[in-house]
C-alpha cells in the first residue's frame, strides 16, 4: 500500500506512560481501558499525558461498545477513517480488531487500499463513513438513502459520526506523537510512504 505522509517528528517529546508514571488524574481511565482492550496501547498510554483527553478517548471507547453497530461495523468505520488521515497507528490497531471482530481479511485489505468492499452492506457503511468525511457531513441525499436501504438506521449513522469523531481523535494523537505501533498490533501494521 502506497500512501504519503509527513514524516515522524524528529523528537518524539511525547511520553508513552505506564500507571505509574501517567498522571494520578489519567490513572483510572488507563485502567478502564485495560479493562476494555486486555492491556493499555501505546496510543492510550501517550493520551494519559492529558487526562481530560485520555477520560474522553475512554469514555467515547465506552459508549460505542454499546452502540447498535457490531463490532467488525465499528472496524469498517475506523479502517476508514485511519486511511482517510494516514495514521498507520491506527490502521494496524483497526485491522487488528478487525480481524477479532471477524471481518475478513480480503474486506481489511480492501479497506487498507480505499478500495470497495464485496458485500454490499459492508461497501454501504464504508460508502457512507469516506463521504462523510470528505464532505465534513454534508453528504448527498442519495448515499444516506443507500446507507439506510442497506439496513442501516439513522441512529447508526449517528453512532457512525460518534466512531469517525473517536478514530479521529486516535489517528491525530497518534500522527502528532509518532506513537509506535504496539507489539499485539504489528503483524497488522504497513509502511505509509
């Protein structure tokens, strides 16, 4: 996969925080997240520099589990979005739970190549997540009927926004950092050149 971005900083000023080290504020949040994920990523534990931005990424983590949108759903949205802002973080993190979530690895690597997905509901939700970012949510009539006449509803394309807002968030921390790829996401992980 061919893609261009920046390059890394030259000084990574950012620190990658254990619980420990993170601040008391940011403690619980960490936990939290490990509770969620099953061990703190290297992008949650540079958030915990800001505790308010680490209780929020954790909080939005937290609805979304709830949300009407499967899982392998969610991971369409963040691949998505992750290829929209060039965050390899991101993308190796997406595949990684993609692929628990079950969606196939022919549909994460169409994903990763901003290519279109075989099953139509999938290529629906994908459709609709790239033009809501590219048009910043004015998006045609004709593509939220497409997501709806795919069996979407507008509370999903709600919680779609909630996702895009979340990866967002993910993929500008991670970019801004030059966060490493952690060792549980890096046999999903490609070169952004």
């Amino acid at each position: 996969m061919q893609l261009h971005s920046a390059d890394p900083p030259a000084m990574n000023e950012f620190t990658i925080h254990t619980p420990e080290s993170a601040p008391v504020a940011a403690r619980e949040a960490l936990g939290a997240l490990e509770r969620n994920v099953g061990f703190i990523p290297n992008l949650a534990a540079t958030i915990a520099g800001s505790p308010a931005a680490l209780q929020a990424f954790v909080a939005i983590q937290s609805a979304l589990r709830r949300s009407a949108l499967a899982p392998a759903e969610r991971e369409i949205v963040g691949l998505t979005v992750s290829r929209e802002n060039l965050s390899a973080y991101s993308l190796a993190a997406h595949a990684t739970f993609a692929r628990r979530a079950g969606l196939a690895p022919d549909a994460i690597a169409a994903l990763r190549d901003g290519k279109a997905l075989p099953d139509p509901r999938q290529e629906a939700l994908h459709a609709f997540t790239g033009e809501l970012l590219r048009s910043r949510g004015h998006l045609p009539a004709e593509l939220l009927a497409g997501f709806l006449a795919a069996g979407y509803s507008l509370e999903n394309a709600l919680e779609v926004v909630t996702q895009v807002a979340y990866t967002t968030m993910a993929n500008l921390a991670a970019n801004l950092a030059g966060t490493p790829v952690d060792p549980e996401f890096e046999a999903q992980a490609v070169a952004l050149t």
